[in-house]
C-alpha cells in the first residue's frame, strides 16, 4: 500500500496555447499602424517627388507579388 500523499504517475499533457500569436489585437494594432505610416510617407514622397513615381511604382509592385506569394506559403503550411 503506497504511504499517504503519494499518488501514481500520471504523464503530462503539454499545454495548448489559447490562441496563435498571429492573431493577437494588439499585434494586429501595431502592424495596421505601421503599414499605415509606411503608406503615408510613400504617397508624401510621391508628392514631393513626382519623378520618384515610377520607381516606387514597381518597387510596391515587386514587394504586392511577393507579399502575396508569402500568403498562400503560410496558409499551406497551416492548413
């Protein structure tokens, strides 16, 4: 008979987590707010600077392909 307070070994479950980081408010806050001004100041500099349009331009072109492509990776990765 095993002496008292001694219970038998049960293994552990790791913990979950409750949620993805990803998915955190205020990591959503702070990224929409980056975007946000990195967008700002890329219109201002087109403004001041209409000659820098057309780089811009395709440089924004360049960075929405792979953007994009960096997407569909991590939704098969997750799915």
């Amino acid at each position: 008979m095993p002496a008292t307070g001694q219970h038998p070994r049960q293994p552990q479950q790791p913990q979950q987590p409750q949620h993805s980081p990803g998915t955190d408010p205020v990591v959503l806050l702070l990224l929409g707010i980056v975007v946000a001004l990195v967008l700002g100041a890329t219109f201002y500099l087109c403004v001041v600077r209409p000659s820098l349009t057309g780089p811009i331009g395709t440089v924004g072109a360049a960075a929405s392909a792979l953007t994009a492509a960096f997407g569909v990776a991590l939704a098969l990765r997750r799915g």
